[in-house]
C-alpha cells in the first residue's frame, strides 16, 4: 500500500495493526503522531524504541485492559525485523480488543520490511505502507502547512532553499521550521542561509554512492549545484571518493573484512562503512585506476573552460565516468 492509499484508508477508520516504512521519516513520524492524536493516547501509549524492544512487555501491555478506561497503542521505532511468531501474535491480541492498536515504524533494510508483510495483511486486520521520497514541490506543500499551522510567516521560495539545503530531508525542515518560527519574524532565503547549516558534505555522499550504483544523476547534480558546490568542489570530492574505494579494496582483500578505521584513520559510521566495502568489492582496481586518471584529465580541461563549459564538462564527465564501473 502506499500514501494516497493509506490516507484513504485512514478516512474510513484505524487500522488495528499499521507497519510504516520507506524512504521517508518524516511520514512515518507523522502518521505515529495521527493515530495517537487521534486516539487521544499520549497518555495511555507504550513507547518501545530500539533497545527498548521487549516482546514480554509488549503482549502484556495489549493484553491488559487500559487502566483509565481508554485505549492501549503500542508504538514500535526499530532497525531490525521482529520475527513472524511475535508479530502475528502481537497482531492477533491487537484484533482482540476494540481500544488495541499496534503502530510499527521501522527504519531497516526494505527487504526486512518486505519480509514483515505477511503479518500486515488486511486478512490479518492490518495493512503496511511503504513512503517514497518526496519531490521537491510535495515538500514545499508539506511544508507550508507545517508553517501555517505553528503560525510562521515564509514564502515558498524559501522553503524551497531549505529543502535544497537540507538535501530534502523533511524531518530535519520540520525540525528548522520549529526553530524558525521563535524569532517571530518574516523568514528569507537570506535567514535561511544565515541560521540553518547546510547538509551538503552528507548530499556529497550521497551523490557519489548513486553515483557508484550506476544510477540516474543528472537531478543529484543539479541539487548540489543549487546547495552552493562547484565544480571544483565536486571533482575534488570525487577524486576523494575513489581514493577511498580503492583503499577499502586493498584493505578487504588483504584482511578480508572492512575497519575504516585502519583504512582512513577514524571510524565511519556503520551504515557508511559497509555501503563503501560493499561498493569497493563490485569495482574491480583496474577500473578504479582508470577512472583516476580520467578525473586527472578532466580537471585539467575544466581549469582552461569557462563557467557554463565547467558545468557541461561537470555533467558529461559524471556520465562518462558510470561506464568504466
């Protein structure tokens, strides 16, 4: 199922059992947030977030009655699936009682939420959502209700500029809009630009992952051209990047398992650490010193360019480089 499916169901009535997941946090934590306003059950719902998962404390909590007369959700944040066996039960006692409910935001790997599914299902008295990313102009609108609603006062440009600069990200905008609306005042671009922090180096990294992936990039490269990089910044980020790669392949094939702490001298995030080993493993050395020496090239030539031949050189020199991975 998918949004516009979902806000339809949600106008007919609350699913009993709900898995939420995707490529957007901010409409997960905003459909938790619906059914719990909702219910009106800030005070009566059980958090389990993470570490916190406890499957005992779970049951015992839908198996009770609400003790003030109300209802009982069960709210899950996790990383990780939940075996079939425990969820099929949860959702079984959820369908028990007409005040239970089970909301489950889960953050992991699609193919683990894929493998939740059969639990959701509507035979089940449950359904699941997956969220895709947003487009920028459905950004603006969320975000224009979201400032509408804490009472501040900026136009659609700006909003625009601040999706932009937080890589649309719409949970860390929400989380700006916030900040924003306590100076009381007209917000610009020029506010923006003063009081939020860029989320460019992350957009970087990002960029090149796909980059790697041998996915569609015109649109990436276009973003961070508007977050404020240049072409400099892009090939030297780049160069960078592959350097990298081909360090974690050397490492891998001599030690058999990524430590980017050996390899780069401090530790990346996990997420980040394994997307790099994974990436150096499908790239075989040759091709990584073929690509070197190509960026070399290439940045010889866009030195001796003016600007809007640095920008085609930029956009062909991305492309071109996809056929050598």
């Amino acid at each position: 199922m998918y949004k516009n499916q979902l806000d339809h169901q949600l106008q007919k009535g609350l699913p009993h059992a709900l898995l939420l997941y995707g490529d957007n946090d901010y409409y997960i934590d905003h459909y938790i947030d619906h059914y719990i306003d909702r219910l009106d059950a800030r005070e009566d719902m059980l958090l389990l977030y993470y570490d916190e998962w406890n499957f005992a404390q779970a049951k015992a909590y839908l198996s009770q009655s609400s003790l003030f007369g109300g209802v009982n959700i069960l709210i899950i944040r996790h990383d990780k699936k939940i075996p079939k066996k425990e969820l099929d039960s949860l959702i079984k006692y959820a369908n028990m009682k007409p005040d239970n409910y089970i909301v489950f935001g889960f953050d992991g790997e699609a193919k683990d939420a894929k493998s939740m599914q059969s639990s959701f299902s509507e035979k089940n008295g449950a359904i699941w959502v997956r969220f895709f990313e947003s487009n920028i102009r459905d950004g603006v609108d969320i975000l224009q209700k979201k400032a509408h609603n804490i009472g501040l006062d900026i136009d659609h440009y700006a909003l625009q500029h601040l999706i932009l600069m937080l890589n649309n990200n719409l949970s860390l905008c929400s989380n700006e809009l916030d900040k924003l609306a306590i100076l009381g005042t007209k917000i610009t671009s020029k506010d923006i630009d003063k009081l939020v922090y860029s989320t460019a180096p992350l957009a970087i990294d990002q960029f090149l992952s796909t980059l790697f992936e041998k996915k569609p990039i015109a649109e990436m490269i276009g973003t961070l051209l508007d977050l404020g990089e240049d072409e400099a910044s892009l090939m030297r980020s780049t160069q960078r990047f592959v350097n990298e790669i081909f360090l974690f392949n050397a490492y891998i094939k001599l030690y058999g398992t990524p430590d980017s702490k050996e390899i780069l001298g401090y530790k990346l995030p996990k997420q980040i650490e394994d997307k790099k080993a994974q990436l150096a493993m499908r790239i075989r050395p040759a091709s990584l010193l073929n690509i070197t020496e190509f960026l070399l090239n290439r940045e010889l030539e866009m030195k001796k360019s003016n600007s809007i031949g640095r920008e085609a050189l930029l956009y062909s020199t991305f492309i071109e480089m996809q056929r050598y991975l």
